[in-house]
C-alpha cells in the first residue's frame, strides 16, 4: 500500500494500454518503480514497458540493479535505457549520453496514436522540454512536436 496526495494520483493501474513510455529522471524513477511493479508482477498483464531514464553519472542511477534485473528477466516486455548527461568521457560507460530527446524518444517509445502513453516524472526543466509543467494537463514542448495528445501523456 502506498498513501499519495490526491492530487498527485494521476492515473491507477490497470492501465489499459499496450505499450508504455516511461520518460523519468533522477528521483523521477520512483513512480515508474511503482507502475512496473503492478504491470511486472501481474501474470496476465502483457504490457510491453519502454524506459528513457536520465541520470548525472553512473554513480547517480537509482536502482540501477532492480531495473536491470527486470530487464533482464523480461526482455520482450521491459527495456530500460540509460542517458547520462554528465558522465566523464574517459569512463568505460558507453551508452547514451546527454539529454532525452528527439532520437532516444522516437527510437525507444511507443508512437503517437499507437495504443500507447508516456509517463514523465523528473526535474523542473525536464518537464519543460519534453511536455510542459507538470501542472498542466496540456502537452507541450519536445512531445507535442513529436505528436503526442494530451490524453497520451501522464506528468507524475
């Protein structure tokens, strides 16, 4: 059991759809923990999840080992994605490096109109450069221009 501020609750499970983006950054993850385990550990939920988890450094991913457990033990459902803005150049990390956008996005989440959603959930200025405020329900920003509709995409 979880206790949430009611105007924090956006959407419960189940969530009705056949693909799931999650866009999360920092301490975004924790609502999106929350979610995969309801859609994870639910035997008959076939949802296919797509994480873009953005983080400073290696050092700065929280549940690192869970995520990548989950992926490892449900590949065809669950992938979660790296994206590090400030790893050094010299490290052995070769994943993605920067900032979530465009490419990553278009790659990894489910398209505009294609029986999916898209969760977001991390810092202020993240809000704004993928889909607006957090609070506000109209979808702006980098998702909008993908093709995104405000019914498409939940703000945690």
């Amino acid at each position: 059991e979880f206790k949430h501020i009611p105007f924090n609750v956006k959407i419960q499970y189940p969530f009705g759809k056949a693909k799931i983006g999650m866009l999360c950054g920092g301490t975004g993850v924790a609502p999106m923990i929350q979610a995969l385990h309801m859609i994870l550990g639910s035997k008959d939920d076939e949802t296919a999840v797509s994480m873009l988890y953005g983080s400073r450094t290696v050092d700065t991913i929280l549940a690192k080992e869970c995520l990548e457990e989950w992926a490892s033990a449900t590949p065809s459902r669950f992938q979660v994605t790296h994206v590090l803005s400030h790893e050094p150049g010299d490290s052995a990390y070769t994943g993605a490096r920067g900032f979530i956008g465009r490419e990553l996005i278009e790659k990894h989440m489910p398209a505009p109109g294609e029986n999916g959603m898209i969760f977001v959930c991390g810092p202020a200025p993240m809000y704004e450069a993928l889909c607006g405020g957090r609070d506000k329900k109209e979808v702006t920003g980098l998702l909008k221009e993908i093709g995104y509709a405000d019914e498409e995409v939940y703000k945690f």
